[in-house]
C-alpha cells in the first residue's frame, strides 16, 4: 500500500497555499479543507510529465481528448468504486471546481427570489451561493442529538413551498461529516420528486467514507429521482488538488442536460487546463492505494483529536464525523466568554473554521481539519486547552 507522506511545518509554509499563506508564522491553520499530505505519487508523476513535455497549451479535442478520457473515467470510478452502473459519459459537463457547478446549477433551475434549500448547518460556499444568486435561502436545519446530526424531514417538507425548485445535498455532509442512509433520505426525496424539484447532490467527500463506510451516489440510492439530479464529483478534495481546479457535472438525463446548457452556455462555464485532467486522470486510475491508505490515516488522527479533547476539554461537545477530515466542534460548554473562533485564534493561535460562516446560530462552533501529521495536530490542541485553562 502506497504510504502517505506528512509534511513539515516549514514546507507546508513556503508552498504558499491559501491554508498555509492567509495567517502570519505564529498561527496554526485548521481550515479550510486543505490536506497538509504530500502529493500522492502517481499524480505527482504525471505532473511531472506535463511539465517535462511543456503542455501548456490548449487542450487538444477529438474522441480521445482528455475531456473525453476524463468523462470515461468518471464513469468507470462510479461503476467500480460505487456500484453506480448508470454514469454515462455523455451526460457528464467538465467545470474548474464544484462551486462553480452550484452556482450554475442554481442559476440554470430557478429564477430570483425562488427557494432554494439545504441543510444547516452547511458548507458556507452553499450559504453564499444562494445569498449571490438572489435566490431565497431555505433553510433546514438538522436536529442536534448532542453527539450526531439527524435530518429533520418534518421540517423539510414543512417549509419547502411551491417557489422551492432546488435542493442541494452534500453527501457525505460538510461540516458535521454525517453518512446520511436511504431511509433518511427518503422523505426528502420523495418530497422532492413530488414538488418538481432539481437535486444537486454534491459528493465530493465521496472517497473519505471512515470505518469501513461505503459511499452510495444518490442517483443510485434514488433511481427513481435519477433524471431530476446532478451529481458533483472531484478529486480535489480526496487527493489534494484543489488548485488544479477540475471538476465533474453528470446529469441524470438528457432533458436534464438540455434544459441547464439553455441557461448556462458552455462558453460561461469554461474548461479546466491540460495538467488538471492529466492529474485527475492519475487520481482515479492509479492512486487507489495511496487513497485507502489516507483514509486509514484520517480515521486514527481522528480518533486521536476526539480522545485527547475528550479528556482535556470535556467541555468541548464533539461530533464524530462518519467520513470526511473535518471535526465540528460545539464550543459553547466552555468557560470563556466571546466567539471560539476568535479566541482560538487570537490566543491559541490556531485558525479553525468560524462556525458562523456555516449558518445562523453557529456561533459557538468551530471546525477543525484533522489532515496533518500528529505533531501539527498536537501542537493545535496543546494551544487550544492552554487557553482555554489560562482564562478560567
């Protein structure tokens, strides 16, 4: 099995990457959903390969351009990784990343001030979407056990009125790293179906399913849904190349296709540059073991930061996520006063995501990335609890 590699404080600094570049030396970054992992061979190969080639020109086009041998790909992952036999290569559209993909999607199945819902709390770039759209934010927010998050399919049916004419889903669930089953789901769906509304299923945490999880494409779980969804996929979230922007829209019809590219033509959308399809390409076809060894990797660090919290900070109400490198921690159990986010990161010096970016009545929640090595992640929960200690 492929090893992955941690990378040093310094190294992580002088790539300059937006996690790494945002803050001064002194402060650790737990956000956003970046890895602090080297890159996985195979994809470093490949890059390796355009560079000594100098492919930086356009991408060429034809039946076995890159476009074309990225859609396949698409296709054979979702068959031999999900069970999803039904992803056709010809209803797939290439984007440069998955926000990009909401907000066209948004943009293409409704008009101003219509709804749009999701669950909260969610990914902000779902927040700010609809906020940009001029679309009506319809918010279902998920019941709080205390340790998990349950969908609330009442309240979902409840406040989905007629004007409602997109649901969009992550899947798994950012930020409380839920795996939502069928039969949570299926409320929501039906409801769905039966109002006319467009899913957007965003699934790129697809391969960071934790404990031996499986991830099931919606459109597989829900067949009967299959020609109202569009499913979001993407390597850049599982194997850590956000920057070389490249993303997938598979529609599950052709009517459905046809009615997005009226809206939104494909002049609008653009496409991704030559080293990220060669660098997705070597993601999904040869970088297998280098994910399943993440994965194992992910879990154990995860359980390292719920077992050391657990004891020091049991004031900390801590939510285990199901899949995905991201903790959801609620914050208001402890004896400070102030927003987490910015004490954290004004003492503590380490960066976390600030809980009211992910809906209203987040303000006490913090979530952290658990992708970096031991020593870095020890170093942010040593700050943390000195001080939290230091101000009781």
């Amino acid at each position: 099995m492929t090893h992955v590699e941690e990378l040093e404080l310094d190294f992580l600094r002088a790539r300059l990457s937006a996690k790494w570049a945002t803050f001064d030396e002194h402060v650790l970054p737990s956000n956003p959903a970046e890895m602090d992992f080297a890159t996985a061979p195979p994809i470093q190969r490949a890059m390796e390969r355009v560079v000594a080639k100098q492919q930086y020109g356009y991408s060429p086009r034809g039946s076995d351009s890159p476009a074309v041998l990225l859609a396949e790909a698409f296709a054979r992952r979702m068959h031999d990784k999900f069970g999803w036999a039904d992803a056709d290569p010809s209803r797939v559209v290439i984007v440069n990343d998955l926000v990009q993909a909401l907000m066209a999607s948004v943009l293409a199945f409704s008009e101003p001030d219509q709804g749009v819902v999701l669950q909260v709390p969610a990914y902000p770039a779902f927040l700010g979407i609809v906020a940009q759209s001029g679309r009506r934010l319809v918010a279902n927010r998920m019941i709080d056990t205390g340790s998990s998050y349950i969908l609330d399919a009442d309240d979902f049916v409840a406040i989905t009125t007629s004007d409602v004419k997109v649901l969009l889903l992550c899947l798994p669930q950012n930020p409380t790293g839920r795996v939502f089953g069928k039969s949570e789901l299926a409320p929501l769906i039906q409801h769905a179906i039966d109002n006319d509304m467009v899913i957007v299923s965003d699934e790129i945490h697809a391969d960071l399913m934790l404990d031996g999880r499986v991830h099931v494409p919606l459109a597989k779980m829900f067949p009967e849904a299959g020609d109202r969804t569009i499913t979001l996929y993407s390597a850049t979230k599982s194997f850590n190349i956000p920057g070389l922007r490249t993303a997938i829209m598979h529609f599950g019809s052709a009517i459905l296709q046809e009615r997005f590219t009226a809206k939104i033509p494909p002049f609008l959308l653009g496409t991704p540059a030559v080293p990220g399809y060669f660098a997705t390409l070597a993601a999904w076809e040869e970088a297998g073991n280098w994910c399943d060894h993440l994965v194992e990797v992910l879990a154990r660090n995860r359980d390292h930061m719920h077992g050391r919290f657990a004891a020091e900070l049991p004031e900390i109400k801590i939510y285990t996520p199901e899949a995905t490198y991201l903790l959801w921690l609620d914050c208001a159990g402890l004896p400070t006063s102030g927003v987490p986010y910015e004490n954290f990161l004004e003492q503590a010096q380490v960066a976390g995501g600030d809980g009211r970016n992910f809906g209203a009545g987040y303000d006490r929640f913090v979530r952290l990335n658990f992708a970096s090595s031991r020593t870095i992640l020890d170093e942010k929960i040593d700050r943390i609890v000195r001080t939290v200690r230091a101000n009781q």
